[in-house]
C-alpha cells in the first residue's frame, strides 16, 4: 500500500525540520523524508558551523516554544564592527542603539538541530521517514509520489504537497524540472574555533582583507569564553595551503591579517572546508512541489543571511499551509507563496551578493568608493537602522512567526 499525506517534507535539516515544527499544532499529515538521522555524525546539517540568527529568526523559535532550549547556547551578539583591512573603512552597529538587547545571536548548528528534532518529537502529526533517500518523484495531477529507500528495504509513499529542503544539489528541483543557476565565487570558506587570550564581549567581525573576507563569531558557554567562530573565505588554492598549516602558522597567518582586536590567537580547533557559490532555483514552485531554504537559494555566508531567509520562507508557507489545509499542493496556494516570497528572496540576494563582489573587487577607484561608503554608513543613523531591518526581510509583510505568532 501507498501511504498518503497532505505534505511531504524532503530534507530535515535546519529548513525543513523548522517547517515541520511550524505545522505540528495543524490537522496537515506530514511525512519528513531524511537521509542522515539527527544525532549522525554524517548529518551535514549539524556540523561544526554556527549560525547567526537574526532577532526575526529568534522570534520565530520563541513562537515554536523553542528558543528557551537553544537560549544557553546562543552568544549574543551586541556589536558588529565591519572593516577593510589596510584602508580607512569601517562601520559599527551597536544593539543599544536600537535599544535591544542583542542584534542577533549565534548558535552551535548541532544545538539547532537537537533542539529541533526534539520538538518533530512531540508532534504527532509527522511521521518521520529516518534514515531513508528519496530514488524518485513522480508528479502526478492530485499528488506527487516519492519511492523512498534505506539500507532495509524500499516504501512508496505519495504527498498533495511536496517540499523540496533537500539542498542546493536537490533531487527533487531536478525532478520537477526546474534549473538552478549557479555563480561560482571562487571562493572556499575555512570554518573552525578559534580561541583568543581575549574575552568575547558580544562583537562579531566581519573584515574584508587580501587573502579574503573573514568572518569572526561569538560562542556562548562555560567552556568557550574566549572561544570564537571563524569563517574565512579564500581562495581555493589559498583555502587549500591554509587546511595544511600546521596550528601555529595557521593563527600566526590570521593574525596578520585580522590584526589584534579579538586579542592574539593560542589555540585552533579543527578546520572544514565549504565551497562558496551563488545558487538560485529557476523558479520558486512547480506543480505541488515548492522550494525552501539552499534548494531555492544559496548564498554566500559573508552577511549571514543564508538560514534566516530559508527560516522566512519556512514561515511563509507554514501560514499559508494553515490557513488552506483543504489542498496544501493547490495552484493557487504555491502561486501565492512565490509571490509573497519574491521581493525578499530578490533583496537579499542582492544584497549579499553585491557584498561579495564589492569586496573582491581590487580596483583602486571601486576601493576608495566602498571605503568612503563604510564611512558614510557609519556617520549615518538612517542607514545603520535600514540594515539593522535587513533580518526582518524585504517583503512586504512579515510572517506571522517572524512576529511571534503561531500561524
């Protein structure tokens, strides 16, 4: 027998397992499809990198009843400092001058993940398919099938509504026929802790230099005072020659290109490479199949918008999923998300990639054009209130969650 439900979620990472939640407290049956099981150490979705949150994303969580788990974990961030390594620019936003507690927040993504999958728990409604891949999509005039398969055996199993958050590679994108258009940055992210002999006080870098843009992260915890995220994009082969660094030389090559703000590094923990590229899915929907998170877009980690406008876009279809719960998959309910996601999904990838072209470029003139900028953003409050709105998204209405509200 084909076991049939009102929504099948492909992927159970961040994105997917966050829409999962989303629906727990509607009638909808959802099947969540993932390969990895949560706790694996093969799950490329609670790896070692962190994720910040904005204060959008943070509400979303808190309206889950989430957030009060993921909160001890969650280094606040209080300040950003933006630089230009060896010219004039730079910028500063600080939360006391929007008079909030943080500007965002930064989480182990294994803490994301756990605390998630403890929530798909206790929902009843979802019926988790783990570890199972999916072999097939076969769409179909009233519901999509999906053959999925583990190392015991093979089910089938059809879904009104698809949801592909099975990443950038996504399989069922590629069944649906739709394209992904890909912009290679040349550019491979270096993550790893980073430990200083300086205490976090809530700043995160971000700081454009030669060797590439870097980015430096508080952690939280009793442990990790003096512990920080670094993502460091270079070059491939740079990206390459720094994974061989023996420890020290590896901290002595930051710290010549960070410089001492953060205080002078002592210890490395392990280092993972990411390759960084701009994708973007052709189109946001196709029939009973919808796109969330890195299969629609993936973005560059320069400005960390990545996560939350996947957890936007989980928001928005989770409000709309409950409001139509009659035929999730309906023409009209995918048109209506595609429009409603479009200004947001656009603005922010422009944004950032505009960010990373900006930053690469060497010109002389372009350097001195983006170094007077950081100035003028930083002498005007306007501006730093304009892109201190940037997690709040660029769509016209916010979501019910990103608000603090179940949908």
């Amino acid at each position: 027998m084909v076991e049939r439900y009102d929504l099948a979620i492909v992927g159970g990472g961040l994105v997917g397992a966050s829409l999962a939640v989303s629906l727990s407290a509607t009638p909808l049956r959802i099947a969540l499809v993932e390969a990895f099981a949560p706790d694996s150490a093969s799950q490329p979705s609670f790896d070692e990198r962190t994720t910040a949150l904005g204060n959008a994303s943070r509400r979303v969580f808190e309206a889950l009843g989430l957030w009060q788990a993921m909160e001890p974990d969650a280094a606040p961030i209080t300040d950003i400092h933006v630089s230009d390594a060896g010219r004039f620019g730079f910028a500063r936003l600080a939360a006391r001058d929007f008079a909030v507690p943080a500007l965002g927040y930064v989480v182990p993504n294994r803490v994301l993940g756990r605390v998630l999958w403890e929530g798909l728990r206790r929902a009843a409604n979802v019926t988790p398919f783990v570890p199972m891949r999916v072999q097939a999509v076969t769409p179909g005039a009233d519901a999509v099938g999906l053959a999925l398969e583990s190392d015991t055996g093979r089910m089938d199993i059809e879904a009104r509504l698809v949801v592909a958050a099975d990443g950038a590679n996504s399989l069922v994108r590629e069944a649906a026929g739709l394209s992904a258009m890909v912009d290679d940055y040349r550019q491979v992210a270096v993550v790893a802790a980073l430990r200083t002999d300086q205490g976090n006080d809530g700043t995160a870098y971000e700081r454009f230099t030669a060797a590439g843009p870097m980015a430096l992260l508080p952690l939280r915890g009793a442990a990790q005072h003096n512990w920080r995220t670094l993502v460091w994009a270079a070059r491939p082969e740079d990206a390459t020659r720094l994974l061989q660094l023996e420890p020290s030389a590896f901290m002595a090559e930051w710290q010549r290109a960070f410089g001492w703000r953060a205080g002078r590094a002592v210890e490395l923990g392990r280092r993972v490479p990411y390759p960084l590229a701009l994708s973007r899915s052709s189109e946001a929907v196709a029939h009973r199949i919808a796109m969330l998170g890195n299969a629609s877009q993936l973005l560059h980690p320069v400005a960390g918008q990545g996560f939350n406008l996947g957890l936007r876009d989980a928001a928005e279809l989770a409000d709309l999923l409950a409001a139509c719960p009659s035929d999730p998959g309906s023409d009209e309910v995918l048109a209506d998300f595609a429009a409603r996601r479009k200004a947001d999904r656009g603005g922010v990838v422009r944004f950032t990639d505009t960010l990373v072209r900006a930053f690469s470029n060497t010109n002389p003139v372009v350097a001195l054009a983006r170094d007077a900028g950081l100035l003028a953003f930083d002498l005007l409050p306007p501006a730093k209130r304009a892109l201190s709105r940037v997690s709040l998204g660029f769509g016209a209405r916010a979501p019910r969650l990103t608000r603090g509200l179940m949908p």
